[in-house]
C-alpha cells in the first residue's frame, strides 16, 4: 500500500471495536509499514433500543450510516460483522475481505440464579422460563424445539444484553451469538451451544467481513489478502441463499454449511413466526480446484466480479460461481415448496407489529 492513512469505519460497541482492531492487526502484520484512522458512528440498529430489530422496517439497520461516510469518501473500508450486512448492497460497494469465521452457533447464556446447575439446557429449563432474544430465527426454531419455554425480546449491545440478564429477573436465559461472546471473552458464560438439529445460525453468523468501493482496485488488492477460502465460500453460497429468498437479516431464515473435500454443502431453512411451519433443504455440490489461485494465474478481466456481493481475486471463480449457484438452488427449492407464502406472513405479522408501537 502507498503511504496513505487508511480510514476505518466502525460501530461504536465495545465488541464492535475488538473486530475492528482485529482486522487492523491482521492488515498490519500483511504491511507494518500500513497506518490506519478509525472513524466511529452509531448506526440506526443502535439508536433504536425499545423495537425488536425486525419490527423497524429498514434492511440495513447496522451498515446504513458507515456507508453513506464510504460513499462520500470520509473512510475507506468498513469492519461488519457479515451477518449485519444485507444480502444486496448498495451500488459501487462490495465485501472485499472474508476473515476465518468464528463459531458460528447460538449459545444460551444462563441467569446466576442457574449457575449452580453446570449441566442445565433449554431442554432441562422449567415449564414457562422466559428466554430473552430479538431474533425471530431463534424465536422461531426454539419455539418448535421447546414449547415449554416463553420467549421475549432483549435489545442492546453484548454488554448491555449481558447486564440486563444478570441485574434482573426477566430471563432464566438469553440467548448470543458463540462468536461475539468469545471476542469479547466471555466464554466461560456460555452453557449450552446450540447446535444446528437444535437451532440454523444466521447467514454468515461468526464472520468478520471488509467493505470497500468497488473503484478502489489498489485497496481491494492490499484487503482482500485477508479472505479466508472456506469461509469466503460458504457465506457467497448462504448468502445467495438469503438474497434468492428475497429475506432480510430479520427474516425467519436458518442456514448451515460444511465444506470438506471440496464439497460443498448447504442446508437452509425457512419458518413461520411461531415455528409450526418449517421448510428445510440441503443440497451439495463438488467445487473445481485449485480453489486458491497462484499469483499469476489470475484474470484480472474476471477476478473483480462480485457474487453474492464479495469479490475474492484469488479465489477460483468457477468455485465462487458454483458456491452463489448453489445458494440459489436451495432457495429455488424451498420456494417450490411453500417458502414465498410462510416469508410474505412472516413479513405481514412483523409489520403489524410494527405499526402497533
């Protein structure tokens, strides 16, 4: 890279900062000579504290204002958690890093009042326990799960989601994100992980991603040395899946991706509000290899196309291809199957509830 500062959007959060300074770091140790500015903002998703996140309306509540600061040039890159970002971005702006993913499951966070039973679940909680979470994926599946249970909503950051759990009484549990919990170093509250024949995680859940403007070629060159290959591919495919269900980061959609051999396999999901509709379809497909490109052997004409919004320049494009086309399939099938009516309800019920705030 030139000599130029490198300005860094990111969320104000706690967590929001340590990815941050991660994705610094790991840019540092590829250019120690490299500097960067970090330039903080609260986003829409933020500010809004008393409204499930998927009553508010707006598809991109955590990436809104850090891209309008990348479209007028005020930074250069932005550090998202990918499951934050929508499956469509806006024109001119691409994923252009994929770091090594986290783990990417739920896990339940007990109340202290539980502490002294290690072995507890959500299968184990009493009849009518209230689980606190925002999120109508896990709404959805848990309910399904475990009818026993209530649930009801928790907003704010880690942090504050963490105090609110602990200071009061409401909840027997909440449940978070594994990875976020680990950056934030916090694993040792997690007591149950939720594993995906108990709960789908969400699109792309566990990964650090870099977004930049698709003109910025030498940038694009300098980050994208950080994308992680397995993990590249497997958010391009669950994020096809996402985008060709025309579902947002708050739609009742779980996903779960393996790539070993060089097969690729994806399961999706899709779910009613109240669980007792649920749609699933897996299906695999064998990536051309090498999947990591020599140096040399790359087009320049065709590296800088994007698939499910990512460009990977080192990356096999016939893999890259094939991963977006096989999100596309699952989707194709889970439609086929009833998936474009349980979304349009899902859709309507969270609208409705949403006008009743």
């Amino acid at each position: 890279m030139d000599s130029k500062t490198i300005k860094v959007g990111s969320r104000k959060s706690q967590l929001a900062m340590i990815q941050t300074e991660a994705v610094i770091a790991k840019l540092k140790e590829l250019d120690p000579a490299a500097t960067f500015e970090i330039l903080t903002m609260e986003t829409i998703g933020d500010q809004i504290q008393n409204v499930a996140l998927s009553q508010i309306g707006e598809s991109n509540l955590f990436t809104k204002e850090l891209e309008v600061a990348l479209a007028d040039g005020r930074i250069d890159m932005i550090v998202h958690s990918l499951k934050d970002l929508p499956s469509t971005l806006p024109p001119e702006m691409a994923i252009t890093a994929v770091c090594e993913r986290e783990d990417p499951h739920d896990a339940m966070v007990l109340h202290p009042k539980h502490a002294g039973n290690p072995s507890a679940t959500l299968e184990s909680l009493p009849p009518g326990s209230v689980i606190g979470t925002s999120s109508v994926r896990r709404v959805a599946q848990l309910k399904r799960k475990y009818p026993h249970l209530e649930f009801q909503d928790i907003r704010g950051n880690l942090n504050t989601r963490l105090r609110k759990l602990d200071e009061a009484d409401t909840y027997s549990a909440i449940i978070l994100a594994v990875a976020g919990l680990k950056r934030m170093g916090w694993g040792d509250r997690i007591s149950q992980i939720l594993t995906p024949d108990i709960s789908l995680y969400a699109v792309s859940q566990g990964a650090l991603a870099v977004e930049t403007k698709t003109d910025n070629q030498q940038l694009i060159k300098f980050i994208s040395q950080l994308h992680h290959p397995e993990t590249l591919l497997r958010c391009v495919t669950e994020r096809a899946l996402l985008r060709a269900l025309s579902g947002g980061c708050s739609a009742p959609v779980g996903t779960h991706s393996v790539l070993e051999n060089n097969q690729l396999s994806l399961t999706g999901a899709v779910l009613s509000l109240d669980g007792s509709q649920y749609l699933t379809e897996t299906q695999t497909v064998t990536l051309s290899t090498p999947i990591v490109l020599p140096k040399e052997s790359m087009d320049q004409s065709t590296s800088y196309q994007m698939y499910s919004s990512i460009i990977g320049p080192n990356i096999s494009q016939d893999a890259l291809k094939a991963a977006e086309d096989l999100g596309i399939s699952v989707a194709t099938k889970l439609h086929e199957n009833g998936a474009t009516e349980i979304l349009a309800k899902a859709k309507e019920e969270n609208d409705s509830k949403a006008e009743k705030k």
